[in-house]
C-alpha cells in the first residue's frame, strides 16, 4: 500500500508539471505526445429507500503519443491506469499502425479501437473517464484491421474487423457532418447491434440497440451556454427481463480554470433508488 501510494504521488507530481502544455513534440517533430490526462472522479449516493449512503472514487491517469515517420505512416499508442477505491489498480493500452495511401484513403492495423468503438469516448479524456451506461454498451478494441475511405469532407465510409477469443467481429459505420450511424455482427457469441450518434448545437445524443439484449440512448441538452449548464438523461431497457436497468437524469453544471477543469452533477438513479451527486476534476 505504501508503494502505492509513492507511486500515486510521483506519478500525480509528474503530470501536474505538463498541466500547461498540450502537443509535446520531440526535436525533429516526428514524435508528438498528443495528450497527458490526470482526472478524479467521486460519487455520493443519497439512497431514498432508507437513511443511507453509498459511494466511489476513481482516479485516472494517461498518456497518448504518435510517431510519422513520413506522411503516409504513423504508430500509434496509448495507456491509462486507473485506481478505484477498495479495488485493485487496473489499466488499458493499446498500440496499433496507421497508412495512408491516398488522401481520402486510411488503413489502420493492431491492437486498437473497432469501427463501433470510435463512437465511445477516447479513454485517455474526461469523456472516456465519465462515460456513460449507453455509451459502454458500444463494442471495445481488440486486435484487428480497418479502413476509412473520405468520400466528401462532411461524408465518410469505414469498416473493419477485430477478433475475440480469435473470433471476428465485423463492423461497418456511415458519417454525415455531425451524424454518425454503426453495426457490428460478433461471430463468437452471434450478437450484433446498432448505435447512432448526433450531435446539433446544444443537444448531443447516442442510441444504442442490441437486438433480443437491450436498447439504451443518452440524452445531453446544454440549456446554458453562459453558465456551462446541462441536463442530462441516461437509459436503458433489458429485453429479457423486461425492466428498464438503467435510469438516470439529472443536471450538470461544467467549470473550467487556469489548472483544473471538471464538473458539478446532481441527479435521480433508478436502479438504486438514489440522489447521485458528482464531483469530476481533471486536467
């Protein structure tokens, strides 16, 4: 534990001393460390059901970096760990291989995130550390192949495949401007589904369907710009037992500053019949 710990504090010392730059680039600017993230993110529920409270924390850290040797190829590679009160620390990386033939053409290969995967938010981000249920319920990474042809510059066309427990699983995605739309078929347990994303102006949403399993969408509507307010709306439905297993609304309120950025959010949770009351910092 003691370890831990030094390890938390050198760890938290060394991030903090790059909380000012963005785009570390080495001296022939053939290496670029595309982002350093540090966030802590805790909730307090208040149960209704009787006089008691629940909790968690979770602290984040990561790093992202890219090395182009020439134009038309790039690696890639990303890494977080992420301590969770009362559990053991876990992390994530991935590492994969990017070509571009053309302009319009780009192939990607290694270990990475699958063509439904790109419309979760990156895991070295606030987003990715505050995902929501709808959004989780999107296929992850894995080892595979994929391949993204521009058409236009607001129309684009990708598909891929990735492999679980050496299974393929293919997927395809359409993009138009701000409007997004995905299917991934999965050979090693025959489920597919389906997720759609839009974001216009002040409402972002995502709607994810996995026939015979769930349906689930999320709802964010900033209702002020000037006070960086928002509501929010996070559901699920479960087929087979026929209950809606994710139930959420509430509000936001974002901030930002000099170091720290983050949020303020207060809202109802129906699968445990509690008031949810969030503190999110970070970098």
């Amino acid at each position: 534990m003691k370890k831990l710990f030094v390890l938390f504090v050198l760890v938290s010392v060394s991030i903090m001393s790059f909380a000012q730059i963005t785009d570390i680039y080495s001296k022939d600017s053939s290496v670029v460390i595309d982002r350093i993230y540090a966030g802590s993110l805790s909730g307090t529920m208040f149960h209704t059901d009787s006089l008691y409270t629940t909790g968690f924390t979770g602290v984040r850290f990561g790093a992202m970096g890219t090395y182009r040797p020439a134009d038309w190829i790039s690696f890639s590679s990303w890494a977080l760990v992420q301590v969770d009160g009362g559990s053991q620390p876990w992390s994530l990386q991935q590492y994969w291989m990017t070509l571009q033939p053309t302009k319009k053409l780009t192939l990607q290969l290694g270990s990475m995130a699958s063509i439904p995967t790109e419309m979760r938010p990156h895991p070295v981000s606030s987003s990715g550390q505050f995902e929501t249920w709808t959004q989780s319920q999107i296929p992850g990474g894995g080892l595979g192949i994929k391949a993204k042809y521009q058409l236009t510059k607001d129309f684009e066309l990708a598909s891929g495949v990735v492999f679980r427990t050496d299974k393929p699983e293919y997927s395809a995605r359409l993009t138009y401007k701000s409007f997004q739309v995905s299917g991934w078929y999965s050979t090693c347990d025959s489920t597919s589904g389906v997720a759609a994303s839009l974001t216009h102006g002040r409402v972002f949403s995502t709607l994810v369907y996995k026939p015979d399993q769930t349906i689930s969408d999320v709802l964010v509507v900033k209702v002020s710009k000037k006070h960086d307010i928002s509501l929010y709306s996070d559901m699920g439905y479960d087929f087979q037992s026929e209950k809606l297993v994710r139930g959420e609304w509430g509000v936001l309120k974002g901030f930002d500053s000099k170091w720290i950025d983050g949020l303020f959010g207060l809202g109802y949770q129906h699968e445990s019949q509690s008031i949810a009351a969030y503190l999110f910092v970070h970098l």
